[in-house]
C-alpha cells in the first residue's frame, strides 16, 4: 500500500510546482478612453485653428522686413506688345521695393514701388474688419495725387499665408470708367510672400492679361529716395 502512495504524492507535488511557477500574461489591452481628455485636446485644437488669421501671418511675414529694400525683375508679361504699341513702362527699368510705412505694422504697411526714376507708385495693405485691402497711391512729383490713384481690391476670402488677392472694388471700377481706363475694370491683384525667399505682385484680368514682378527676399539692396508725395 505504501508503493501506490509515494507515486501519487510525488505526481500531486510536481502539479502544485507546476502552478506555483506559473506567471500571469501580461496585459496588452489600451488603456480606458477618457473622453473629458479627448474633448479638451480637440477643443484647444480648435481654439488654435480660430486664432490663425492667414491675413494677419501674411501681413506679420511682411513686417519683418521694415526698412528693408529688394530688387525685383519682371517674371510674366503677357500678351505680348504689339509692335506700335507704346514702350512699356516697366521692362528695362531698375525696380525696387521698400517695406517703408511701418508705424502701425499689425494695421498697415506702405511700401513704395520704385521704376527706374520713377517714384510715383506706394502700395498700401491695410487689415480690415474681415480681411486685407491693397490700394495703390499714385502721385506726381511734387506730391500730388495723380487723376488715377488709391484704386485696389479687398480679399474676398481667407488666402493663405503665403497669397492674398485682391479683386477690383467697385469705387476703382468708378475712377476707372471715369478715366476710360475700361480694361482695368476687370483687374485682381495679387500678392505673395515666401519668406527667406521672394516677394510677388501680380496684376491678372480675364484674357489673358499677367504681370508679375519678382523680388528677391535673399538679399537687401540701397534704400532707394523717398517716394513722391511723403
């Protein structure tokens, strides 16, 4: 009797070791979803996105070149000029751009537009209730206004940093049918800035019609004289 004991204890003995040695399997399950964590990430996500005006990081990237002056090149012109067509005002001209009315940069910039000899010309960005104006200043040489000045457009939609455009207003259609100027009734403009890089303006109707200048942001050049008028 005491034979079939010893084996049957042995046999329970190596059971309870067998078990005793066992390890619970580790617990790979995500942990629980919090919801009250997940609604204020996305809340202040979108808090964020409400803050980001691309009007004002465009207007910002261009403040941050005040008092600083560029030289630029014509990269589009089209159409072609026909062949009687009168010299073109722009090609062959030294042009320069001068980030130069800085007294209210988150409001307003002014930056003269230099062609050759040719200091008439200061675009002026101004952020309005809903987005950005462009109105272009024209003057004479003893400061004046010119018959054809502060026409422009306002954005009609959010742009991005880098790109606003400005379609016609209905005051510059006026001033324009006023001084028979009825292809310019049509106009966008149009602005860009990528910085460490180029600046652009852009003039574009409907058929056909592109005009852009490229300055480059790489590197400043001489300021150039106080535009006509200021």
């Amino acid at each position: 009797m005491n034979r079939l004991l010893i084996p049957t204890a042995l046999a329970a003995a190596l059971v309870l070791a067998a078990c005793g040695n066992t390890e619970p399997a580790a617990d790979t399950r995500p942990p629980p979803a919090n919801p009250t964590a997940d609604a204020a990430a996305a809340a202040a996500a979108e808090a964020a996105a409400r803050e980001h005006v691309p009007a004002d990081a465009f207007l910002a990237a261009i403040a941050r070149h005040c008092g600083e002056a560029f030289a630029g090149r014509i990269v589009a012109n089209e159409p072609a000029p026909a062949a009687d067509a009168a010299p073109d005002p722009f090609e062959g001209k030294e042009l320069v751009m001068h980030v130069r009315g800085c007294s209210d940069k988150t409001r307003e910039l002014r930056i003269p537009f230099h062609v050759g000899d040719d200091h008439s010309r200061t675009w002026i960005l101004t952020r309005t209730e809903h987005g950005l104006q462009l109105k272009h200043d024209h003057r004479k040489p003893d400061g004046s206004e010119d018959p054809v000045t502060m026409y422009g457009g306002e954005t009609q939609n959010a742009g991005t940093d880098q790109r606003q455009e400005f379609p016609v207003d209905a005051e510059s259609i006026a001033l324009f049918e006023k001084e028979g100027l009825n292809d310019s009734v049509t106009n966008t403009w149009a602005m860009e800035i990528h910085p460490g890089e180029r600046f652009v303006y852009e003039l574009t109707r409907p058929g056909g019609r592109k005009f852009q200048v490229e300055f480059d942001l790489t590197k400043t050049v001489a300021a150039p004289p106080t535009p006509w008028g200021y």
